[in-house]
C-alpha cells in the first residue's frame, strides 16, 4: 500500500542512489508497510534503520547513529506520533531531511517543520526518492 510506480516510469527509469552512505531512518508501526518501504528504499541503494514508533525512532537517533533522512508515518502507537517526531527531529538534528506519509490525515505543509515534505500513501517510489535526493542536495 504505500510504493507504487509513478506514471510512464518504470524501474530502469529510477537511477539507484550514487552515494551508498545514506542513511534513512523508516519509522512505520504496521509491519507489513515498514518492510515494503525498506525493501523499495533499499533497492535504491539507500541504508536503512527501522523504529516500530516514535520512540524507537528517538533512541535511534540519541545512540549516536549517522541519520540523513527521517521517513515516518503520522499515525503510530504511544505519545509520540510522526508530526510530533517530525518536530522533535527537525529541533534535535535540523541537517535531517523529514519526510511525512500518511494514509488516513492529510496534512499541509504548514503542520510540518520547514523543509518537510508529505505524501499521501500510497505514493511513487521515483517521487520519494527525487524528494530524498533534493533534501540530500540542499544539505550539502
């Protein structure tokens, strides 16, 4: 439900990243949607961690870990959901690009910390990763 290919693009369309270092934190609490996120982010060329929550997904990023991109859902379990993460992240580490989906809320851009970007799920895999390359490009 959340990957599909964008329109008159195909897989060999969409050039697998050139820098293996990327790091993408996928924070998703259905299991299924986490896995299918990892596995197209990951035949990108991207490195992925996973956090089932929130708070998962703080500790992965206070244990030190190189994170360049935050990938979560807005509806999760506990305190913390994926707007309220996305904040926290953009105040702890503002050089992490944030990227938002959902496929319940539909958010503007105006709930979100400056430079995040949201996407309805299901979404195309060559807009993530054209949306991942830009945030990658304006942090350099």
């Amino acid at each position: 439900m959340s990957f599909h290919k964008a329109e008159g693009l195909s897989e060999k369309d969409i050039v697998p990243m050139q820098n293996p270092d990327t790091v993408i934190l996928v924070v998703e609490d259905e299991i299924l949607i986490r896995m299918d996120a990892v596995d197209q982010l990951g035949a990108l060329g991207y490195r992925l961690i996973e956090a089932a929550n929130g708070q998962e997904a703080l500790d992965a990023l206070s244990d030190g870990s190189a994170i360049n991109i935050l990938f979560t859902d807005v509806h999760m379990p506990g305190d913390l959901d994926g707007v309220m993460l996305a904040r926290e992240v953009s105040q702890r580490r503002p050089e992490i690009g944030i990227i938002v989906t959902s496929g319940r809320a539909s958010l503007s851009t105006d709930s979100l910390p400056e430079g995040s970007r949201f996407y309805a799920k299901p979404y195309a895999s060559a807009t993530v990763h054209t949306a991942i390359q830009e945030m990658l490009a304006s942090s350099d």
